[in-house]
C-alpha cells in the first residue's frame, strides 16, 4: 500500500480508535536506517515511554495558516535490540504524514521498523465501547443487607445508553458503578507516537518534528496619535493561540509572515480563527522580535525562550517606535456608475472618510517588513484619557512601503453631490457635468481629497480647481475648506467606457 492510500484509509476510520497509519514505514527518517518488520528479532519487544521531561531542546515555528512546526530533541533510555517506543506529550492535532524522525548518533545505530499515531482517548463512552461484547462488573448497594454486591454483565449495546445481559435477563439504566477487568492496549490518555524500533546503543538523542493544526498567530499594531495627528506612537504585538492539545515549554519562538500556500486536505476540519482582540496594551519598551528573509516570507524570532500552553492566548512585543510621521485626510470617493448613461438624482449629505497614513521606513522609525494584522488607533481627548478611534486591517506590508488605514466617517465635514448635464456622445461616450458643495462646520480648516472612478478613458474638459490623474481610469481634486466654511466644486467630464461598433464600409459596385 502507498504512504498516500495508507493515510486516506487511516481518514476514513474517523475517531474509532484505530491506528493512523498503521505499520506505515518512514520515507524520510533522516539518520535513522530503515527495514521491514521481518528482519527485526522474533524477541517481544520492550515497552519504553518519553514524555517532556526527555526534552533537551525544543522550538515552535508558527506560520499564521492555523499551523504550526514543531521540532523537539529528547534523550531516551531505549536499552538495546527490539523497542516499543510510546513518544508522549505531542500535539492532539499532529498530521502524522509529516512526521520526521533522526538519531543524532551514527545512522546504523537506530532502525525504525513502524510508525502509528494512537489518538483513540481514554473516557467513559469509549470505554464502556471497546467491552460490547465483554463482560464487567456491576456493583451497587443493598440497603436491605447493608453491603455492596456485585454482578457479572455482558455488555450488549452502548448507543443511547448501555444495554446489559444480567443473570439471562437482557436490561438496562441499572443502578450502581461498573467495574472494568482491564484497560483495553488501543486507550490512551494522550495522542501518543508509537514507534516500533531496534536501537544498537542503550541511549539515543531523537529528533523529531511535525507539522500540527491548531496553532495560530496574528499581528496587532497600537497607534496612539499626538495632539495635532501628524505624529503617533507605534506598538506591534503578536498574538498567539495554541489549540493543538500540548504545551510547550520553554520554546524558541520563530514566527513566519507570508502566504504559505497549504494543500486543501491540510485546512480540513480546522474550524479555528483568532481575531486577535486584547485589552490595549501599554507601549513596549523594546522589540523583542529579529527579523530575517526566508524564502520569499519574513522569519521573526523571539530573541528569549517562552512558554507556549495549551488553550491559551498570549501577547508578545513585535516592535515598537515613537514619533512616526503620520499624515490625516479627508477623502470624499465617488462611484463609476455616476458615470454612465442617464441622470442621477441628487446626493445630499455624503459622508467624508477619514484615512491616516505613513510611510514604512527608516526615516519613520519603522523599515521592518510589517506582517498583516489589525491596526488600533487611539488619541487622548483633552483630560488626557486615551480614547479609542477607530482600527482598520492591513496586508502583509514591505518595508519602504506606504501604510493606509480607514478609521470611519468624519462628523463635521460633509457633501453634496449634483449632476447638471449628462449627454449621451455615442453608444460609449458620455460627457457629464457636476457641482459637489463640500461644506465643513469645524471651528479649524480642512483639506478634502475628492476622488473620482471613471471606469473607462476620461478627459476632464473644465474645473473650478485642478485635478490630478491618478490613474487611466480616476482623477482627484483637492479641495480646501475654511473653518465653518464651504467650498463648491465644478467640473465637466467627458468618459469612454466601451468602443465604439465599427462603422460599415459602403460596398462597391460589381460593374456591369
């Protein structure tokens, strides 16, 4: 059987308790020496447990695709020749197709003969599953004879509860506790890695690593403005959550930024996202992360060892820089149909956006690839209470690269938008003429960026104020406004947004 059926078959045994994989020989061990189970020793072979406590080193690579890579160095006693290895403390959620083992001694001292992945857990219903058909024993009170007794029963069924045969009698909800012979080899209490191996040397240091769902990471920037908002204070926090079911100790943190792509049978059955949302954060005092290239992705390394625990959610600092030149402005952005053929009633009160932006260099403090994540401005109001503002998401972002980010809608400055002509050129062409009156009831100037989406060639035949191409297919004016003053905006357009049928040439007389 191929490594690839032999993982779809172990899929479709779902959550029976069966072996993921079962004899599934290794195809990339590393230094380890592999054959088949028929050249191992006849002998039984000895039962050897690791668990953390084994761990010499250990380091969590997290990739924000809800996956994480985990590599680990144990020191384990294995005796010589033949050894069941049960590897402990891994992740509930390991892919066990990306498993990869090494001796760090020479390559002939450790044979892996099997690998299984045993996830079937210990707990009452699986238990009460694996004895239908076995016997146990009911024990319950007798309040008549002032002592326990105790019955044999074949257990029958244990869908919807459990069915007994008690003395011939077929029953069930019998009161009392049962009592088990044995613990069926196939329970365990934790996902476990069970390794079938013939080891040369007493003492093996393995390496081994794994990939595993349920690890996540996401970057939360705090952007607190100056008083005048042409500066800000900016933090990075990175967010971790681990829902794989292990905790990890005292790891090297390395963190990748980048879209990774995963096949779909690696996202399945994942079901997890992070938002990333925690109390504000107070502003870090230095970044604790370094940052390298790595393939075509950013590596970020935690500079100290930290512990990773099951079912949590912490924060570490990502960078951190003070006086960032921020820049604030008013955008009021039209839409393409407005454009198009037919008049348009007329549009009062049009909200104007608020934008922040800066720039990602050296010369801003910054100059650090940024990772994507969700950026939360806040300002302190005239108490001095910092006040939250508004947040907005950014992609993956290089470094010496623009940052924008929309925070809502301004209360005080808004517009109205009015068509005074449309006429209809051609079949394609339509030249337009509009008056948008900006008004901004501030007790402060403004300055508006109107922002105009043709959707096709444009030529901008006349304006009251100059407007800047800022693509083949948008124009922008920018538009001063006094303090509680207005300002009204002409202009006239002419648009092509298709081309136009071709004409058809008059046909020529055969002559006669």
């Amino acid at each position: 059987m191929s490594r690839q059926s032999a993982v779809a078959k172990s899929k479709r045994l779902g959550s029976a308790g069966r072996l993921i994989g079962a004899g599934l020989t290794l195809l990339a061990l590393g230094g380890c020496r592999q054959k088949g189970p028929d050249a191992a020793s006849t002998e039984p072979p000895r039962n050897v447990a690791s668990s953390a406590s084994d761990r010499r080193a250990l380091s969590l690579t997290i990739y924000n695709t809800n996956v994480g890579l985990v590599r680990e160095r144990r020191a384990i006693t294995l005796g010589e020749g033949r050894v069941a290895l049960d590897y402990k403390d891994v992740a509930a959620l390991l892919q066990p197709e990306t498993v990869h083992v090494r001796t760090l001694a020479g390559r002939d001292d450790l044979t892996v003969l099997e690998q299984n992945y045993r996830y079937d857990l210990l707990s009452p219903e699986t238990l009460l599953k694996k004895y239908v058909g076995k016997t146990l024993r009911v024990i319950r009170f007798n309040e008549k004879l002032g002592r326990e007794e105790e019955k044999t029963a074949e257990v029958l069924a244990t869908e919807q509860g459990v069915v007994l045969r008690i003395d011939g009698e077929i029953t069930y909800g019998v009161p009392g506790r049962l009592s088990f012979p044995k613990l069926p080899e196939e329970l365990v209490a934790k996902p476990t890695l069970i390794w079938l191996l013939e080891s040369q040397e007493p003492k093996q240091e393995l390496e081994v690593s794994y990939l595993t769902r349920g690890m996540n990471w996401s970057a939360d920037y705090v952007l607190r403005l100056s008083d005048d908002d042409t500066s800000a204070d900016l933090t990075g926090w990175v967010s971790l959550s681990n829902e794989s079911g292990a905790s990890f100790e005292a790891a090297k943190l390395q963190l990748v930024a980048g879209n990774v792509q995963r096949l779909p049978q690696d996202l399945q059955d994942e079901g997890y996202a992070y938002d990333g949302s925690f109390a504000v954060p107070q502003r870090a005092a230095t970044p604790s992360f370094k940052q390298e290239d790595l393939f075509e992705y950013h590596l970020y390394t935690l500079d100290q060892p930290t512990t990773v625990r099951d079912k949590e959610k912490k924060q570490v600092t990502l960078l951190s820089a003070a006086g960032v030149a921020v820049k604030k402005k008013l955008v009021l952005k039209g839409a393409e149909y407005l454009f198009r053929a037919g008049t348009h009633p007329m549009l009062a009160n049009q909200k104007v956006r608020v934008e922040l932006e800066w720039q990602n260099d050296e010369k801003t403090k910054l100059g650090m690839p940024l990772p994507q994540g969700v950026v939360r401005v806040y300002k302190a109001d005239r108490a001095g209470s910092v006040q939250f503002v508004g947040e907005d998401r950014i992609e993956h972002t290089p470094r010496d690269e623009k940052v924008s980010v929309s925070l809502g809608e301004a209360f005080d400055v808004v517009a109205d938008r009015k068509e005074l002509e449309n006429k209809v050129l051609s079949s394609c062409v339509i030249e337009s003429e509009w008056r948008v009156e900006l008004r901004n009831h501030k007790d402060s100037a403004e300055v508006v960026e109107v922002t105009e989406p043709v959707g096709g060639e444009y030529e901008v035949l006349s304006s009251t104020l100059p407007a800047r191409r800022e693509s083949a297919r948008s124009f922008v004016f920018t538009v001063p406004i006094g303090a509680r003053g207005k300002t009204e905006l002409g202009y006239r357009v002419r648009v092509r947004y298709c081309a136009d049928p071709p004409r058809a040439l008059p046909m020529k007389r055969s002559a006669e």
